[in-house]
C-alpha cells in the first residue's frame, strides 16, 4: 500500500471522458476518445466517458491479481467488448465508431513497480539520484500532429476552432480507422490483442523518489502551452504545490487563447487528470 497519493480530474467540457483511480495495488489514468460522429450507442453521455469507467472497474478488479499487466489489460478489453455487445449485439464495422481510450497503468510490488501504456497517456519517474524520465506511447502523436497543423492554419486564416476542427474531421475519422492496426496505433479499445503493444517498464522501487501519471490534457502544461517549462519542473510543481495548481496554469493559459491562436490545438480546452505518487521513505 502506497500512502501518500493525489488524484486529480478536471473537465475540460462536458461529459468529462478520463478517469483516473488508485487501489492498494495500483493506479491507472484513462482518457476516453472522443466521438467522431453524432452516435452514442451505450447510455453515458457518450461512449467515451462508458468505456473508461467500465473499463476503469474491470482493470481494478483484476490489479491485485498474479497475472502480468499485459494479461490483466487484455482480459479487461475482453470483459469491456463483451459488456458493450450488450448493446446492439455487434460491433461497429467501422473503427471510427468504437469506443477506445489512452491509458497508462502503474502496479506496486514489495521490490517493484510495473508500468503499462497504451496511446498518449504519460508517467514521469523522479529517482532517488534526482534523475527524471517520462514514459509514453507516442505513436498517435504523428497523426494527431498532422491534424492540428491544418486546424491551426486555418484559424490563422480567420476561421473560429470550431470550423477548423470541423474542417478536419476527415482526417481525424482517417487516424481513428487505424486504431489498433499495424500501420496505425494502438490503444485501449474493443481488441484484446492490442494491450501486447503497449509500452512498458519495470522499476527497482527503492530507487524511485515520486511518480506522476497523467493524461494527455495534464501533459498540455509542458508539451502545449509551456506554462510548466518540463518534466522536472513538472513533478516538483506538484509535489510542491499540488496537483490543482498545475490544473489552475492550464486552464489560465485556456481562457486566454480560446481561439487556440498562440497554442494550436484542436479544442479549447482539453480534460486534464493525473495522479501522483509519493515513494520516498517507503
């Protein structure tokens, strides 16, 4: 059991689509993908927001378990795809219309700690020597690049965020249908095979000081809007500060560039959640 841990998760629009959860064995951040389409086939506010939390609730249920974390991911894919049948009793043809989410997964062990990512979630390491790294998965980042470079040209041109992003939802809907395929990325989703191409590492618990783990609306304060300058700065802010004074520059930056001019994007303002752990003295 790990005493000393923060949780955060502020929405950046309704419905809020990340949840972030700790138990005596591990934590997890997940941040659902928003739909591309005007579908919503499970009873949330959106398909989003009902994938991560079943899938938040059947990843807990299996934490404490022996098995590695590329099994427990895979059986809670399997467990979520089959709650989500329960709907209209087939799957979506296209991939654009499945549910899916980012993710990143932390178990603690007596010598250990297990880490297990999937799409843009990220966890920052502080060692005990002072060293920091980060760990992510980031082959979306290409694509939602791409995307974000035409979004913001165009707003340049004088269209409002909403128009630009309406003005590449193509291309969104064409990264979307690479969803967990070779030729595209991989993320949490309806596929249970895809948890054997998350990233992952194992770390000598005694030698790590704190751990951050956050979705990619958390990470905007280094990557996007430079209101945290990085990962070190990143992680003693909050083991300084807390976690809601991250959230607090976030949403400042926000609401001063809601036309995403300065810092481009593809909305105003994204759900920012994370989750920190501290380790010293354990």
């Amino acid at each position: 059991m790990i005493d000393r841990t923060a949780a955060v998760t502020d929405a950046g629009t309704d419905p809020n689509e990340d949840t972030v959860g700790y138990t005596d064995a591990g934590c997890w951040v997940f941040d659902g993908a928003t739909g591309l389409k005007d579908v919503t086939r499970t009873p949330a506010k959106s398909d989003a927001r009902w994938y991560v939390h079943a899938l938040e609730r059947e990843v807990c249920d299996r934490l404490a378990s022996d098995a590695s974390l590329t099994e427990i991911a895979a059986d809670a894919i399997q467990a979520v795809r089959a709650r989500y049948r329960e709907f209209d009793g087939e799957f979506p043809p296209d991939r654009v219309d499945r549910p899916a989410a980012a993710g990143m997964i932390v178990r603690w062990r007596p010598e250990h700690l297990d880490l297990f990512g999937l799409a843009d979630c990220l966890v920052v390491i502080r060692y005990e020597d002072g060293r920091v790294s980060t760990l992510t998965d980031d082959r979306l980042r290409p694509f939602e690049t791409a995307a974000i470079e035409v979004a913001h040209g165009r707003v340049l041109d004088g269209r409002d965020i909403a128009t630009a992003r309406q003005s590449v939802l193509p291309m969104l809907r064409e990264t979307r249908s690479l969803l967990n395929t070779p030729d595209g990325y991989w993320a949490f989703g309806l596929i249970p095979q895809a948890a054997d191409h998350a990233v992952t590492m194992t770390l000598d618990r005694s030698a790590v000081d704190d751990v951050l783990v956050c979705s990619d609306g958390f990470v905007a304060a280094v990557d996007t809007y430079d209101c945290v300058p990085n990962w070190e700065a990143l992680i003693s802010t909050v083991a300084t500060h807390g976690l809601t004074s991250v959230v607090d520059r976030i949403r400042a930056v926000e609401e001063r560039d809601v036309e995403c001019r300065r810092f481009p994007r593809l909305k105003p303002s994204d759900d920012a959640s994370a989750l920190y752990l501290d380790l010293s003295d354990q």
